[in-house]
C-alpha cells in the first residue's frame, strides 16, 4: 500500500511529463550536431558554420578551404536522413534559450568570424535542461 501511494506521487506524474525528455533529446541533438559540425570541417578541410536557433539548427559549409572563407548556402547532410540540416527542428515542445552561430575552421577550432578564433568558452543553454552544451575555445571540443 505505501509503494503504491510512493509511485502515486513520484512516479505516474513524470511518465506523463515529457518536457524534461524532449529537454535532454534536444541537448543531446545539439551537441552531437556541433561535435558533426567539428569533424566534418576538420574532413572537408574549410570553414563549417552552424546556425542554433531557439527552434532549429541548421549547418553549411563554404565553398572553397581557407579560414577567410564565409560559410555559403551548402549545407551538410544529416549522417542519420541524408537529407541536409537545414532548419531541422528540435523535439517538441523544446527550443535553445538563445540562438546562436558557430564556424569550425579545418582544425576544428571555434571561430566567430572567419580567421577570427574565438577567446573564451562558449556555452549554449538548452532550455529546460541544467548543464549548458559548452565548445572549448583551441580545441573545438564540444561538452
């Protein structure tokens, strides 16, 4: 009777709360897209950029190696569809608190502009979700 009244009030009530799930789906998916991002920049050998929006993100590449080099309208192609990462939306009910543009030079470094390395940590806060997705400024490694 008293595990029962225990699942009562703790269990059932998040079974039915799918924020706190569509809030990690959406981390997670951020984060392996700019860990994607990364690599494929560091594999094509030139500037990889990805647009964060509160809703979508979205992830292009520029059309010819050099870190001077702005990203252009070609986009990557989801490793998972095929299809391009063009404004694919998050898990509903979710979003990015917000937006925010990153650029992978062919090392892989962070940049905020092209040829212009980025100085600090950045950190990209999913909401709903307590650990922000941070990108180290040398290494490009995404957290």
């Amino acid at each position: 009777m008293i595990l029962t009244g225990i699942l009562a009030v703790v269990a059932i009530p998040k079974m039915f709360d799918k924020s706190a799930f569509a809030a990690r789906a959406t981390r997670d998916y951020v984060a392996s897209s700019l860990r994607y991002a990364q690599k494929s920049a560091i594999a094509m050998r030139r500037n990889v950029c990805v647009s964060v929006g509160t809703a979508s993100l979205a992830v292009t590449h520029a059309a010819a190696a050099g870190s001077d080099q702005a990203c252009a309208a070609s986009t990557v192609a989801n490793p998972a569809t095929g299809a391009p990462f063009a404004g694919t939306s998050y898990e509903s009910g979710s979003s990015v608190a917000v937006a925010v543009s990153v650029m992978f030079d062919a090392l892989g470094r962070p940049l905020s502009a092209p040829s212009t390395p980025v100085a600090t940590t950045l950190a990209i806060s999913v909401t709903g979700h307590a650990t922000p997705i941070t990108i180290e400024p040398e290494t490009g490694a995404v957290r």
